[in-house]
C-alpha cells in the first residue's frame, strides 16, 4: 500500500543534484541573478513537447545564453525545429516575466560565447542582455 509513502509528497520533495562550480559568486553578481529569480522560474514552469524541456540557460559575463540540447543519435549540426520552438516559448516565459518585474534586456542571436563550457549536444541560440 502507497499510504506510508504518499506519492505525491515524494515528488514535490524530489530533487536532483548537479555539479556545481565552485568559483564564488561576487555580492553584485548574486544580486543580479535575484533579480532574475522569477523569470528562471517562470522558464522553468514553461511547457515543451513530450515534456523534454531541450532548453539550458547558462549565465556568464551578465547575460544569460540560451542553448537547445540535441537528443543524442539524431546527427544534426541544428535542433530540429520542435526544439527550437520549445526554447522559444521558454524564452518567452523568461521574456515576458522580466519585463514584469521591471527588468529591461534584448534577446539577440550572437557569436556563442567561448568562456562556456557547454556539453557537445547543446547548440546556441540566443543570448539575453540587459538593457
């Protein structure tokens, strides 16, 4: 019987741990990505096909790079286009909830960062700015 495990409260409870650098974040960086709390969460709330979420937002030098990770095996240089439609609406969610909270940025396709260091199966896309 589930009753001495309650599903439910397992899974709200449930968390994964992942590697962490270990580099200190200066006061004014923390500060900034506080500021941003609610739009992470917001992107993170987004909704994606199969409920993939394909997106990683990394943050580096004051932006916040958006990357889709490519299922393995698929042999593309791109993501399929269900992928990059998926980031978009996490972008937006980003988007949008920043400039709810007074935050002002530009999303702008750039030259992908190089002081990153992203997994081979995610492409760049686009990077937010602050105004």
């Amino acid at each position: 019987m589930f009753s001495d495990f309650p599903v439910s409260e397992t899974i709200q409870k449930r968390r994964s741990v992942r590697t962490y650098d270990a580099q200190p974040m200066s006061e004014q960086d923390l500060e900034k990505l506080t500021a941003y709390a609610q739009p992470l969460e917001m992107l993170r709330l987004a909704p994606s096909a199969t409920n993939a979420q394909p997106w990683r937002v990394l943050r580096r030098d004051g932006a916040f790079h958006f990357y889709a990770k490519v299922t393995e095996g698929q042999g593309e240089v791109d993501p399929p286009i269900i992928q990059r439609v998926d980031v978009g609406i996490c972008a937006n969610h980003f988007c949008l909830t920043a400039q709810e909270q007074g935050l002002s940025g530009t999303l702008k396709a750039t030259e992908a960062p190089t002081n990153i260091d992203v997994p081979d199966s995610c492409r760049y896309l686009f990077t937010w700015t602050e105004d």
